[in-house]
C-alpha cells in the first residue's frame, strides 16, 4: 500500500512539474538593427507553429506570452529572420542584421525578378507609400511627378476620367496607334482601364520600365514602355493583421483664369456694339435690370464629395499566406449629377512547399458612372454645365416667379420681349438643368482580373513555371432622353414627332486570356559567376463583343423602362417620323503567340549582361508578316565594387548602365479599319439607285508590318553618404520606324488613300532623379526628392522624299520638326492706328490681311519640353509632412474658351470676358484686342495658342501615428492625417486646366481642388 502511495505522489509531481514547464509566461524585449542600433518599429514576433504574434512598438519594444519549450520568430522585410528558443528566458532582446540577398531582390523586371544591383535597363519602382490614401479614383493620375520621363496628360474632372499615359515622348504619329505603355497587373497583361480603376491602396510596388532594352522582352507589346503592378501579399509567419480606413473629403472648382462681365458691364458693352438687350438702353435702364446679376456657377456647379471606406486582412502561417480587401468608394464631380461609385474586392494568396510555390490573386470590381457633357465630348453641347456656368446671361433670373428653379427656360427675353427659342442659345442655362433633371447618361462595369501561378523545383539550379490569368470587362452604356426634358420634346427624334425621347442601351465585352511558360536554370560557378537562362513560350487571347441598340419614341408613363419604347411602328400623322431603332454590333477576336528566351550573366557582383530574343506572331497581319522578331543586349558595370573604389567611405554605389533594343508595335488602332488593315472591306447599306447592295468600304495592303523601334540608353546609378543620397541619369535616343500613314492612290481604285508603312520619329532626351536626407536622426528625418525629363521628337522622314504633310489643322507633319507642330498664321497684335488686327507673313512681315498661305511652322507642340517633380518629405516622431509638386514646360494649346468670350459676334447670346473693355476704340489705343467690327475667331492665328506650362502643387498631407503604448496595445497604431490635392496651380494658361491631353480646349470639365480628413486603424 506504501509503495503505491509513492508511486501515486511521484507520478503527480512529475505531471505538476510538467505542466509548470508547459504553462505560458511573459516573454519581454527589445528588437534594434544591428547597422545603426536603433529601434526597430513594426518587427514580426511570432510563436513558432502558432498564429500568436504581436509587433514591436515605436520604441521596438514587445511583450508576448510563450511557453519554455516553444520558439520565436522574429522577422522584417530586408534583414534576416531568427528563431530563438526559449527556454528560461523571460526576456529577450535582438539584434536584427540586414538580408543583403534579400534586399537586392526586391526589383521587378520582365517576367522574373533581379537584384537591384544586376539592373541593366533603365527603370523606377514606385512604391507603396507614395501612392497609398490619394482619393483619386483613377490610378493614372496619381503617377503624374512620380516618375522621371512619365507624363500624364488629365483628361476631366469627371470623376474616374483616365488621362494619356506617355513615356518618354510620343512614339509614333499614325493617328490611331496605342501610345501609352503596355499594362501588367501580377503577371497578367490588362487593359489600360482595368490598370486605372485598381485600387492604389492594395499596391506594394509599381515598376516602369522605360527603354527597350529592358521591355523588349514584352515584344510586340513594349514599343511604348511597360507598367509592372505588384499587388500586396500576406507574410509568411505573421499573425493576421486587419485594417480599416476610412476618408471624408470635398472638391471645389477650380475657376479659369478669366474674369467675366457683369449685368451692367455686359448690358453696358451690348449698348456700345449695337447688338443684344442692351441696344438703345439708357443708363438708368441698364442700372434697372442690371440688378439681377446671376452667378449661374452657383446654380450649375456645386461642391463635390469623396467618401471611402475600406478593410484589409492580412497574415500567413508557416507555409501559406494571404492578403484581401474590400473598398468602397464614391465621389462626385463638381458638377450636377457627375458621380462614381465602386466597389473593389482583392484576395491573395500564396503557399509553398520544399519544391512547389503556388500563387493565386483574384480582383473583381464594379463601378457605376454618371457622366455629364463636357466640351470634349459634346463640342461645346449646351448641355456643358461648364458652357453654361460661365458664358449664361447674367440679367436672366435662374427662378419662376413662386421662387422655384426654373428647369424649362424662358419664352421670351426679360428685357426686349423677343420671343426664344425653347433650346436656344439663350437657354442654355436651363436647357442644362433641364438634361441634368431628366435624361441619363450612365455607364456600370464589372471588371475582373484573376490569375493563378506556379513554380516547381525540378532540381536545385532548375525549375518549371507557369502563369495564368483572364482580364475581363464588361461595360453597360444607357443613355436616356427622356420626353418629358427639352431635348426630348424639341429635338429627339425629330421635330416634327409626336412620341419623342430616345433610349440607347449597349453591351460591351472584352475577354482577354494570357497564359505563359517557362523553364529556368540558374547557378553560381566559383562564387562568382552567376548565370541565368530562361525559355518562354505565351499565348495572347483576345475577344471583343459589342452590341447595342437605339430606340424612338418613349411613353412618359414608362420612362424608365425598355418597355416604353415603341414598336417601330410609325404612329404620327405625317408619316415621316423614323421610329424604327438602330443598331449597332461588332465582333473581333485577336490573337497572339510567343516564344522568347533570355540569359544573365553576371561577375563577381561587378559586371553583368542582359541579353533577351524574342519572336511573336500577331493575327492582325498578313501571313508573310504575322512573324516579328525583337530583342535587346544591356549591361552593367558596378564601379564602386571595384577594389580601388570598395574602401570608399563616401561612395556607396556608383555603377553605369548600357543598352540597345528592339520591339514592336502591333497596336495600331481598334476601329475597323485598323484591326482589319491588310484586307479588303465591304459594306451593306442603299446603294445604286436606291437599291440595297455590299460595297467597298476600305481597302486592304497584305504587305503592312510591325511598327518598329530601336532604342539605345546610358544610364548612371550613383549612391552617397551611406545612403543618404541616391538618383540615376539616363541619356536616350529612340527611332520608331515603319510607322503607318494614310498614303494617296489613285481614284480610280475607288479609294483616295491606303495605309502603309511610311514613317520614322526620333525622340530624344535626358533623365535625372535623386533622393537625399537632409536631415537623418532618431527622431527627424527631413527628405528632399526630385525628377526631371527633357524630351525631343523630330520627325525624320513621311514617305520617301516628301517632306510635308498638311493635315487640315493648324498642326503639322514635317520633316525635321517635332510631330505635333502647331502650323498656323503667326498673330502680331493689333494696329493702333486703325483697331485691325496684325499678321506675320511667311517672310516675317507685318499685314492686315488674314491668308492660310502665310501659315509657318512653329516650335511649339501641346508635348512638354521639360517636365518632372520634386517634393519634401518629413518625419518628427509621429508626425508626418509629405508634399508633391509636378511641373510641364513649353507646352502649348489652342485656347478655345478664351476665343468663344471674346468674339463679339456673340454678344447677344453670351457672357463675355472683362478683357473686352480694354478693346480698340479709337486710334492710339495700345492693345491685343481689335476692334469688334474685325474680329474673326475663324481667322486669327495664333491669337490663341498659349503658353499651358504650370507648377502644381499636387498633393500635401499632414499626418501623425499614434502607436501601441500610447493606445495602451488596444490597437497597434492609429494614423490620423488630412490632405490637398491640386492645392495651387501658376500657369500662364487662361483656361481651365492647363494640364489637359487636348491640344485645345474648350469649357473642359477641370480638374478640382479636394480636401480630405482620413484615419486608418491597425488591429
């Protein structure tokens, strides 16, 4: 019984001592890195195994519980994970050193990743925290000032409006060609649209690669630079992570640069010409019904509003990790019924095993978009509230005599009683109001981008990859007149019809599929030569459908139904009203098939070489051309790896860079013509006679290929001051050649012009950005950053010996000029002895008389000759200050709003600009506006081509964290911040926006000043 008795005590201690081992205690510590000694904010502390985790705090301090027999993992991007037992200990300090394998291989080249240090090629990476919380729905513009050599050209205000993505010049001048860089989204080539409506808070890093020696390897698709997007991924042992942000903010106008007449100027200036209500009033008239004075902006024109919301998780365990988010965002215009709502959905995810890494991303997103018309899509339409806010008579009364808005217009004038017409120019204001109230102009898209990819090891210096993906788009157009509104009554279908109003439905779809291969082998000989050869192969899929239908006639009481429309059938009296829809369709599908390989090689870390080939076959030629083969040779020399330079104590990194390349451009245009270029064309349609038949409609040229352009980039990579300053220099020249142009053949072919092959363009330029620490301590950190770009482009030959292409506009094609010259008669002022306006002939002599004979070509494009950003970036312990300027030089632009305000042939009908009073009026006036009886606005050169050069100050935000110990470890962190966006723009322009990708404006929708307040708590 004893013996049991003791048995029965020794076997509870040893569970009691068991279990006091296995009981968790409080593990404390401090993380630092090992190259300064400071504290290392933000570091991964997990329990091995589990998904119990914390990060270190402001002052790199942790606090976890963990049992003796368990491990922890301490890990950061860039310096080397560690796992410490452990044990006794109950604290636990780290030293953490930098992964220098790691941290150089964080850049993102053509389909492989590279050290930065092996970079041949001319590129920048972006990163996420200069792009992260910019409430701008469209990801383009939030580039603009970024990137050395990118420009970005603003196409409106609307809100989710894309602009013109250009890299290093305009590479081509056939009017129809693609001109912006090629797209890519985690491996899968997108649309430009898809790459635009990203969300730019799920970003980790974004690469441009510039020249041809580095986007060669694209082939077909890298004549004008490549985007590579790198979305955010989970990490690998690290505890989930969810955020959430959020951002409340207001767009205000931003108004042109001109001043407008008052009721009693305007009256009073109407008086002088003899024209409008004014004529024939007295001055105590003028002072009557100068009383009312609208400010038709405040009736137009509104404040807009952004507002987002969104959540992230993130985390991963020791073999698998993933990332996922869910915004939605909504902001509107600063003109009525100019909306966007989206809603963007993302989930990541990764594992991995000994030999196999597996990888799946998914984004999906729906937008909804209410367009207004603006003067680049409606041509100055009536409907422009941006016409109609400025140029509006200021004696009309915006209200009904019981005070309401009036949305249906005036019958007749206020002053002279004449009757107007119910969609007349002098209802402008209210044929606006009236579209806004009642007719639509909507556009909803899904958007989805999906991939999958996988790499097997099949030994240790070879492995097998593969990658897969679809970018799908599918667009809903509905546009509504509906019969109750102005233009529903008066104008649609026609005049004369009884059952008015239109509904337009349309479906697009773009299916494009993109599925690549490869095998790469890479190894390292005597600790030094490092070689990499890679095989490809890819296929390129694309579908597009269209289809859509535009029907007459709406019954009111269904006016928002496909149901109202009639059945086609002609119901009017007189017979005539075409109520039978229209129609409209179109199918294309475009194909694409690769191999390519490429090899890098590098020495001793000093020296490497880059070599790609690649060979692509594109449906839209013709047998004999469908093959294209491209290829690029780049190399680097790391100067300050040399033993005579590796003891610096001021240099860090000094290296040069070389490059030649060759790609193609097969993107040249998607309308019929294009797509179907090399063959002959027919359409159906009335024809002899009356009677139906297939005729001609283009004719084809079999022998059309591959645009072409070779480039050639030396590059410096420089690094001072342990880090503190760094930048590159690039010089390049790039000939596009093979360009298509219509060129003229004979009439009796049936036909005046053929596309061909004609055309070379040289552009030309120099690079240059930096980054320095003005100030580097424990508690402040002050950063200057700045880039620049010059840029040339000369066309160096049309076709043959021609040397001259008249385009029917003032801008021209000439050899040995840039492409895009503004072709025009030069304007000299006006004549103070007599109020005409003056000219320059072709030989630079004065004259009074307007002839396109004497137009010449001038050294002025609407492309910037310089252009860049700079910025300052501040860290005080919490606090943050980040500010972004970007600028564009030498650029020019037709500025049509100005001609409309100051032609007096439409001082009846609309507001004019103050700069009228100081017109011509009797000999020895000195002045740049004539006399009113000799404008012409048809006829006035280069009256109104203007300087659009501008500063901006494009983004500044103000900023403070809150971390753990000050929330007491409730939260992890907490950052509270406000920004501005288009803060303060100086330009010379006398428009709205100066940075448009117009070469002339006229009433655009602007670009407005928005202000945000937004948090984002870290749980």
């Amino acid at each position: 019984m004893r013996s049991k008795f003791t048995l029965f005590l020794t076997l509870l201690l040893a569970l009691v001592t068991s279990f006091s081992f296995a009981q968790e205690k409080t593990i404390t510590g401090n993380v630092t890195a090992a190259a300064d000694g400071l504290p290392l904010p933000g570091v991964s502390v997990v329990v091995k195994g589990t998904s119990r985790g914390v990060q270190t705090d402001f002052d790199g301090n942790y606090s976890i519980n963990a049992s003796s027999t368990e491990s922890l993992v301490f890990s950061y991007l860039g310096l080397k994970e560690q796992t410490i037992a452990v044990g006794g200990k109950t604290v636990i300090n780290v030293v953490m050193e930098e992964d220098a394998e790691l941290l150089s291989e964080v850049v993102v080249t053509g389909y492989s990743t590279v050290k930065k240090e092996s970079v041949t090629a001319a590129q920048t990476t972006v990163t996420a925290e200069t792009i992260e919380n910019v409430p701008i729905p469209a990801l383009d513009q939030v580039l603009q000032g970024q990137v050395a050599g990118l420009s970005v050209n603003a196409g409106s205000g609307q809100p989710g409006a894309s602009g013109t993505i250009i890299l290093r010049g305009r590479s081509s001048f056939n009017p129809n060609a693609n001109i912006e860089p090629l797209f890519i989204i985690d491996g899968v080539p997108v649309d430009e649209d898809n790459f635009r409506s990203i969300n730019s808070n799920d970003i980790e890093n974004l690469t441009v690669l510039k020249d041809a020696s580095a986007s060669a390897i694209y082939g077909n698709r890298g004549a004008n630079g490549v985007i590579i997007v790198t979305t955010k991924r989970g990490s690998f042992n690290q505890p989930l992570s969810v955020t959430y942000r959020s951002q409340y903010g207001f767009t205000d106008l931003i108004e042109p640069n001109i001043n407008f007449l008052n009721s009693t100027q305007f009256l009073t200036y109407q008086r002088d010409l003899g024209a409008g209500a004014g004529n024939g009033l007295t001055d105590a008239e003028i002072a009557q019904f100068g009383q009312v004075n609208t400010n038709w902006q405040d009736i137009l024109l509104r404040q807009g509003k952004t507002f987002s919301q969104e959540v992230t998780f993130s985390g991963g365990g020791e073999n698998s990790r993933s990332f996922s988010s869910l915004q939605y965002f909504e902001q509107e215009g600063t003109s009525l019924r100019s909306k966007l709502q989206r809603i963007s959905l993302r989930s990541n995810l990764d594992a991995r095993s000994d030999k196999l890494t597996f990888s799946s991303n998914i984004s999906l997103n729906f937008t909804r978009n209410d367009f207004v018309v603006n003067g680049a899509a409606g041509g100055g339409s009536l409907d422009n509230p941006f016409l109609a806010a400025f140029i509006s008579l200021p004696y009309y009364s915006p209200f009904n005599p019981d005070g309401s808005l009036n949305v249906t217009g005036l019958s007749n004038d206020p002053i002279t009683g004449a009757a107007l017409g119910p969609t007349g120019f002098q209802n402008t204001p209210f044929v606006t109001q009236n579209t806004n109230r009642f007719n639509t102009n909507r556009e909803d898209e899904i958007r989805a981008v999906i991939s999958v990819s996988g790499k097997y090891q099949l030994a240790d210096n070879l492995s097998i990859g593969t990658n897969a993906g679809i970018d799908y788009t599918q667009e809903n157009d509905l546009d509504v007149i509906s019969p109750v509104s102005l233009r529903g009554q008066f104008n649609v279908p026609n005049a004369a019809a009884q059952i008015r109003g239109s509904r337009r439905e349309a479906t697009q779809r773009v299916l494009r599929v993109n599925w690549s291969n490869n095998v790469t082998y890479t190894n390292t000989f005597a600790d030094k030569h490092n070689l990499e050869v890679g095989a490809f192969t890819e296929y390129f899929k694309q579908q597009f459908r269209d289809a859509g239908f535009t029907g007459f006639g709406i019954d009111p009481r269904l006016p928002n139904s496909i149901l109202g429309l009639t059945s086609g059938q002609t119901a009017d009296p007189d017979g005539t009203t075409p109520y039978v829809p229209t129609l409209e369709g179109r199918s294309v599908d475009l194909g694409l098939f690769s191999v390519f390989g490429l090899v890098r090689y590098g020495y001793d870390g000093k020296y490497n070489i880059e070599a790609n080939i690649r060979r692509d076959a594109s449906s839209r030629f013709s047998s004999d051309n469908e093959w294209g083969t491209f290829f690029s040779v780049s190399g680097r020399w790391n100067i300050s790896k040399e033993n005579w330079l590796s003891n610096s104590t001021w240099v860090d990194n000094l290296a040069l860079r070389a490059g030649y390349g060759e790609v193609g451009n097969q993107d040249i245009g998607f309308g019929q013509a294009n797509i179907f270029a090399t063959r002959d064309l027919f359409s159906s349609g009335t024809g002899y006679a009356g009677n139906p038949g297939v005729f001609p409609f283009a004719i084809g040229n079999p022998d059309l290929r591959w645009e072409t352009k070779k480039s050639i980039n030396l590059g410096l990579d420089f690094g001072f001051m342990k880090g503190r300053l760094s930048g590159s220099l690039d010089v390049y020249q790039e000939d596009t050649e093979d360009i298509l142009l219509s060129a003229p053949i004979s009439a009796t072919s049936g036909f005046t012009t053929i596309l061909r092959n004609l055309g070379e363009l040289r552009n030309t330029g120099v690079e240059f950005a930096m980054s320095y620490d003005v100030v580097q301590s424990n508690d402040l950190v002050v950063n200057l950053f700045a880039n620049t770009a010059y840029n040339k482009n000369e066309v160096v030959s049309i076709d043959g010996e021609q040397e001259f292409v008249d385009r029917g506009n003032t801008q021209s094609l000439s050899v040995g000029d840039p492409f895009g010259s503004f072709f025009d008669v030069r304007y000299a002022g006006v004549n103070p002895a007599n109020g005409r306006p003056l000219f320059l002939d072709v030989d630079g002599n004065l004259t009074e008389s307007f002839s396109l004979d004497n137009r010449v070509i001038l050294d002025k494009t609407r492309d910037p000759e310089f252009s860049g950003g700079f910025g300052l970036n501040v860290t005080y312990k919490g606090f943050g200050l980040t500010s972004l300027f970007s600028y564009a030089t030498n650029v020019w632009r037709n500025n049509g709003t100005l001609a409309v305000v100051e032609d007096p042939s439409l001082v009846g009908i609309a507001n004019q600009s103050t700069r009228v009073l100081d017109r011509w009026t009797q000999p020895g006036d000195i002045t740049d506006i004539p006399d009113p009886q000799f404008f012409n606005r048809f006829a006035d050169g280069t009256r109104y081509l203007e300087d659009s050069s501008f500063l901006r100050l494009r983004n500044i935000t103000l900023g403070y964290t809150f971390n753990s110990d000050q929330l007491k470890n409730h939260f992890k962190s907490i950052q509270i911040y406000v920004q501005a966006q288009n803060l303060v723009t100086w330009s010379k322009w006398r428009g709205f926006d100066p940075e448009d990708n117009n070469a002339g404006s006229f009433f655009d929708f602007p670009v407005g000043r928005t202000f945000t307040l937004g948090f984002d708590i870290n749980f």
